[in-house]
C-alpha cells in the first residue's frame, strides 16, 4: 500500500506525473532533464521506491543516456550501461517488468553488476524496472530501495502503465512538435513562391518577356548577389512599390524597347544590387 493514500493514491501520482510532464515537454527541455524528472515523478509514484535511474540504449560501447536521483546509483546503473547486463537490459530487450532482490541470484546472473550493488550499499535492497521508450531509442525505468521485497504486484503494473504512457506522452508531443515544424515550412514555401510569382509578373510586365525569361533573369539575379530567389523577389516587389521603384521600371521598359535590357534591382534604393540583364 501506498504512503501516501493507498492505490488511489499512487494512481494519481500517475496522472499529476503525465500533467507536469505534458508541461515539460512544451517548454521543449533536454533529454537529460526530462529523464530526471520521469525519474523523480516515478518515485512519487510507486510506493517503497527509494531511489529511480533511467536508461537509454544499453550495450557495447557504454553510450546510454542515463539519469539518477541519487549519485549512489548512478554506479548500478553505470554497470548496466558498459556490460549490457542486468534488470534493467533485461526488461529493455524483453519489454517486460523485471520485479526481484538483489542477493546470490544477482551475484550468480550478473557478476559486474553485483560488485556495483555492494559497492552502493544495496546487497540487501530490492529492484523494479520497466520498459521504457523515447523515440526510436529503448531502454528501462529502474527504481530502487534499500528494503527487501519493497515492491509488490501492484507496483509493478503500476511502474508497467507509467512507462507505457510516458513513451505515448512523449511520442504524440515530438509528432505534433514535427507536424507544426512542417505546417510553418508549407506555409513558408507558400509564401515564397508567392511572392516569387510577383516578381516574375513584374519582370514580365516592364520586361515585356515571357514567364520563363522572366524566371530565369531572377534566377541568374540571385545568384550574382549570393542570396535566395525568395528574397531576391521580395527586395524587387518592395521597390516597386515606391517613387523608386517606378523610376525603375520606366527605365526598364525603355531598355527592353531597345532590346538592350538592364537589371530592374538598380536603383537608388537597392545600391548592393547586382545588374543582371534582361533578356532580349
């Protein structure tokens, strides 16, 4: 039973830990700190848990991202990293909850581990540990304690469901962050293109030239000047807008009525501009 108001108790712990994590996740914050705080939430969570470690892409190499709540852990799960060995790898490979007590099994299943444990004061303690994912990368939720038998069926389930909506929790943030990203890059192309077509009609229009000469004098315009098309076309809308930008077509069309062309981008009002000429 939970110390803090029985299984009702514990169950809401849950739901306060998804609320603060959905928070979390909007403020866009590391991975290191979200893992810390699914840690410390977990311990919230599940009654007898002591101390919580979270790891990510156990194996050779020792690459896992890992945080801990206390640093007498963090050792434990150090081992875990470098061997690939453990409750922790383990419930990752397995995607299921691993409940049990550090002792002789430990010491005869997993030898690098148990010098971890004793070297941590935990030869006596006890283990729960869960899948957990974040993305692509899988890994394991562990939670400790210095007690044996400290958690029991119940808390095991419990730890199962809280890593279960951790990673949909997480998943359906980085796919609405994604799907915002590429709403704004639709919207910005559009806007590009837009303005792209303003220009050309510009172009076409003082230029007296077709759509595609008129595309490509953008094209060779911008890339005299080293800069983008869509920028190129919005400097050439916003001059002609004003008294400068008439003088500039008046003085475009004279060229293009002698078939000799100059740039529409010279002007007074643009002096970096770079003459391209029409075609013609």
């Amino acid at each position: 039973m939970s110390a803090h108001g029985g299984w009702g108790g514990d169950v809401e712990a849950v739901g306060k830990a998804l609320d603060a994590l959905r928070r979390l996740l909007e403020e866009e914050v590391s991975g290191h700190t979200q893992l810390q705080r699914l840690c410390e939430w977990a311990i919230d969570a599940v009654s007898g848990a002591e101390m919580a470690g979270a790891v990510l892409s156990y194996g050779a190499g020792g690459s896992g991202s890992v945080a801990c709540t206390d640093p007498r852990i963090a050792s434990i799960e150090g081992a875990q990293i470098r061997t690939g060995m453990g409750p922790g790898p383990v419930a990752a490979d397995t995607c299921a909850v691993l409940r049990g007590e550090f002792g002789e099994g430990v010491i005869r299943r997993w030898p690098a581990l148990a010098s971890a444990v004793e070297a941590a004061g935990f030869e006596s303690g006890s283990f729960l540990c869960a899948p957990l994912s974040v993305g692509d990368v899988l890994g394991s939720l562990n939670l400790y304690s210095r007690v044996g038998r400290a958690f029991s069926e119940f808390d095991a389930a419990l730890l199962r469901v809280y890593a279960s909506l951790i990673a949909s929790t997480i998943r359906l943030a980085r796919d609405g962050r994604e799907a915002r990203e590429e709403a704004a890059g639709l919207i910005k192309a559009m806007e590009s293109r837009s303005i792209i077509e303003q220009a050309k009609g510009i172009v076409m229009a003082t230029g007296g030239v077709s759509a595609d000469e008129a595309f490509d004098f953008l094209v060779v315009s911008s890339q005299q000047r080293n800069i983008k098309l869509a920028r190129l076309a919005k400097e050439l809308v916003d001059l002609t807008s004003g008294a400068d930008g008439v003088k500039a077509i008046a003085r475009t069309r004279d060229y293009s009525r002698s078939r000799q062309g100059t740039s529409i981008l010279t002007s007074s009002s643009c002096p970096d501009a770079t003459t391209a000429r029409l075609p013609g």
